[in-house]
C-alpha cells in the first residue's frame, strides 16, 4: 500500500519530532517513519527486565539543558506532569589526582520514566488540541525516488512505498548521504560529507550492591572512560542500582568493530580499577555500540535544504538534545513557508 503524506519524516528522533509536532499544527499531514521498535532515537531508554520488574536505563543521551528560550518555555509544564525534573547543576570531574567538585552551573534535566519519554511526548502531543502523530516503527527505509507529481517517495526494506510532497531525513549525516547521495546537488553533498562523528560505547551495568557515592554523573578523564552516572538517581523508585559507563571517543574509536560482549568486559575492567570491584558484581550488564554518538564537526545552519528536501538533526546549527529540537523546529518553519499554496 502506499501512503502519501504533505510531508513524510525519515527517523523519529528528536528532530524529526519536533518538525512533525509543528507541522501537524500547522494543518499539513504528516507520516514518520523509523527503523526502531520505539522512538526518540539517540536519546534512548532500554527497558530491561529483572525478576519480573522492569528497569529503565538511559543508555543513550544521558540528561539535556533548557538553554535557548523555545526548549526552556516548554520545562515548567514537563516538569509539572512529572515527564522531567532536574537533576544536577553540574558534575565533578575524576582525574589521575582524584575527583574535584566543581562550582554549579545550570539545569541539566532528566525524565524519571526514561529519556525516550522525551521522544513519546513530541509523538503524543504537548497540548490538549494535539494529536498523536502518525508512525509507523520497523520502517527501515532502504532508498529514495524523486517524482515530479508526488514529490519524493521512499521504498522500505519490504518493497513498500511511501511518499510526500516533501521529504525530511532526520538521522546522522553519514546515514543521510548514504540515503540520498545520488538526488544531491554538489553543494549539498559537500555540506554532508564535512560532517564529523565521534563514536561511543555505552555499558550498562545492574549492580548488586553500591557502596556511596557523592555523585550522580561523574566526567572522567581516563583513556578508557569518560562518563559514569548513577541512573537510577533519575528514577522515582531508585532500585535496583545501576551504574551507567561511556567509553572515552579515542578508545571507542578504536574498538568500535568489538562484539558488545568483549567491548562490556574491557569496560567493566577498567571501571573495577577505577572505583573498585563492586563494578563487576552485575545482576546484568550489556553494552550498546553507538557508531555515531555526537557530532563533532556541525553544519552552521540549523537545517540543510535542497527545495523539498529537508536533512535535520543534531549535526545542523547546535549539537545534542537542545541542537536536535532546534533543527526541528526550523526545519517545521521553512516547511510551512515552502509549502504553502
Ligand atoms: C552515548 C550518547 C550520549 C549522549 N549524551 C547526551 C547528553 O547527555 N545530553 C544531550 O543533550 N545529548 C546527548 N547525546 C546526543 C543526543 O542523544 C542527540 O543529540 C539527539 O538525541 C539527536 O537527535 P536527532 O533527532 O538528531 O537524531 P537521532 O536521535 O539519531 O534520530 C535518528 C533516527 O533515525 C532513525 N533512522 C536512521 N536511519 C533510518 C532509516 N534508513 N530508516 C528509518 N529510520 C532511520 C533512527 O532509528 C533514529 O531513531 C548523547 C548521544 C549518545 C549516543
């Protein structure tokens, strides 16, 4: 069956949300595809079960700021419904010489029920007027058509069609250009191709028991790791323990093609070292690779078009969370603009 869209969204990270939240208010019809089981992409939660209970753990991005004022208007009323609450004002920093406090800074916000609730709430809607917007998940799109009459229509991996006057791809640059490469102007394709990634990989770790600590997240400056937090500090029931580690981007980088098994007890060895043996005593563990974690070299404008072709995400204008909603939200505004009779 093919469905047709004004405008059709690849990848139902936070960007691609964002946009498709204003667009959908602005009357235009919409349809998100994504490749996951879930939304909200890199600012994941997995769900793991333990003895029949599930445990919620941040394996993705690991809090965000509310610095520009579009994000910052919306945090009273998230927080008011129990969707996000603050966290910390800062972490201290690990170094060869020991751990040092440093001085507050400003809000770094969590959601208690996991942060892929950011993503469910763009999806749902964030006032009494909205609607759910239309996805569908397992969506993995595998090429693009340009077509003067209907736009752009995308096949996914089933042989199923999609299509929509305008077309967003809401996903890391690399995935972008392997996506569209031949539809690109030069230009674009250059803007594409200067975009830079640094990986990560993410471990979690179900702890039986945690000695204390005075921190929530810690930044470390190590070759093998370069974050820790204490994710169930985020939760409303904050058991069983479970200790959240990065990998520093050097050595990511250079064990990226590790299986996750191997990558999680090179992780967990050089954590045992570090805060002690506690860190391998795991009810569960996993590690999750994340090939293109955060940008490191960004577009400068906050979205990337090519007529009705939209790229969007956290590599255009600012990185991270705040970048990504950004990106959507302008994307959603040139849209309108393009679109109109
Ligand atoms: C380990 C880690 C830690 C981080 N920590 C923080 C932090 O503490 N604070 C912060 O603000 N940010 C953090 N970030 C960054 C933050 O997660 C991202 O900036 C933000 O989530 C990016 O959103 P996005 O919409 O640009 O893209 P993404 O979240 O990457 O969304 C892209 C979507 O596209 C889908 N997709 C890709 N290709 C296809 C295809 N062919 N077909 C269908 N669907 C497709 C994917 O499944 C995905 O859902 C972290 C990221 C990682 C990985």
């Amino acid at each position: 069956m093919e469905h047709s869209s004004d405008v059709l969204i690849v990848g139902a990270g936070l960007a691609g949300l964002a946009a498709g939240r204003d667009l959908a208010r602005a009357g235009l019809s919409v349809r998100i595809l994504d490749k996951s089981r879930g939304v909200s992409g890199r600012a994941a939660t997995r769900w793991l079960e333990l003895n029949g209970k599930i445990v919620r753990v941040d394996h993705g991005a690991q809090y965000f700021t509310a610095k520009n004022d579009q994000l910052r208007i919306l945090i009273p009323d998230l927080v008011k419904h129990g969707i996000v609450r603050e966290w910390a004002q800062g972490f201290p920093i690990l170094r060869h010489n020991g751990i040092k406090s440093r001085t507050a800074g400003h809000p770094r916000y969590v959601c208690p029920d996991g942060m892929s609730t950011l993503g469910k709430v763009f999806l749902q809607g964030l006032e009494s007027q909205d609607t759910p917007l239309p996805l569908e998940t397992k969506a993995l799109v595998v090429g693009l058509h340009k077509s003067d009459e209907a736009g752009w229509k995308v096949e996914l991996e089933d042989g199923q069609v999609r299509s929509g006057r305008a077309l967003v791809l809401n996903m890391p640059a690399p995935q972008a250009l392997e996506l569209a490469n031949e539809w690109l102007k030069p230009e674009v394709r250059i803007a594409l191709q200067a975009v830079r990634y640094t990986p990560c990989w993410a471990a979690v770790l179900v702890l039986e028991h945690l000695p204390y600590l005075d921190w929530v997240g810690l930044e470390i400056e190590h070759p093998v790791l370069a974050w820790a937090a204490l994710d169930h500090t985020k939760r409303a029931v904050p058991d069983p323990p479970v200790l959240v580690l990065h990998a520093s981007a050097a050595w990511s980088q250079r064990h990226l093609e590790l299986s996750p098994a191997e990558a999680l007890s090179q992780i967990i060895e050089a954590a045992q070292e570090l805060f002690g043996e506690w860190v391998g005593q795991c009810r569960t563990a996993m590690a999750h690779r994340w090939r293109y974690a955060l940008p490191t070299q960004t577009h400068p404008w906050p979205f990337l078009a090519q007529d009705n072709l939209v790229f969007c995400g956290d590599w255009c204008g600012g990185p991270r969370i705040e970048g990504a909603l950004e990106s959507g939200w302008a994307t959603a505004e040139y849209l309108i603009e393009y679109l109109k009779p």
